[in-house]
C-alpha cells in the first residue's frame, strides 16, 4: 500500500524511460537543463513527481533542447 502524503522522487533512470530516451546520459543531460525541475540530493539528481508533471504540462507544446 502506497500512502499519498509520500513524496514520489524519480531518478536519471526513471525519467529515462518516462521521457523514452535512448540513453541514461540523455536523461542526465536533460535533468541538467536550467528548464529542468531537477535537484541535487548528495550527488544524485532527483525530480520531484509534482515537478516533472508539471514541467510536462509546461511543455508539451514545445521543444526541449539539450545542451
């Protein structure tokens, strides 16, 4: 049973296969953009599920480039 006050945290991995990335360094690349919702928790980068839903919404009509 999952309680819903926990805060879900994806990891470069877990968005690699939400987003259908080819590669892992592409979800680190992506969670890097200064567009990207992502935070660093020791030396992991880490989004929130709130966040990337929100990022999303906020971008499902354009182009995310990465650098």
């Amino acid at each position: 049973m999952v309680d819903d006050d926990v805060l879900t945290i994806y990891g470069a991995a877990d968005v690699q296969k939400i987003f259908g990335l080819g590669s892992i360094d592409s979800a680190y690349r992506l969670m890097r953009c200064p567009s990207f919702p992502s935070m660093k928790i020791g030396k992991a980068l880490r989004v929130t599920k709130d966040n990337l839903i929100k990022f999303i919404e906020a971008n499902s009509t354009g182009t995310i480039v990465l650098e």
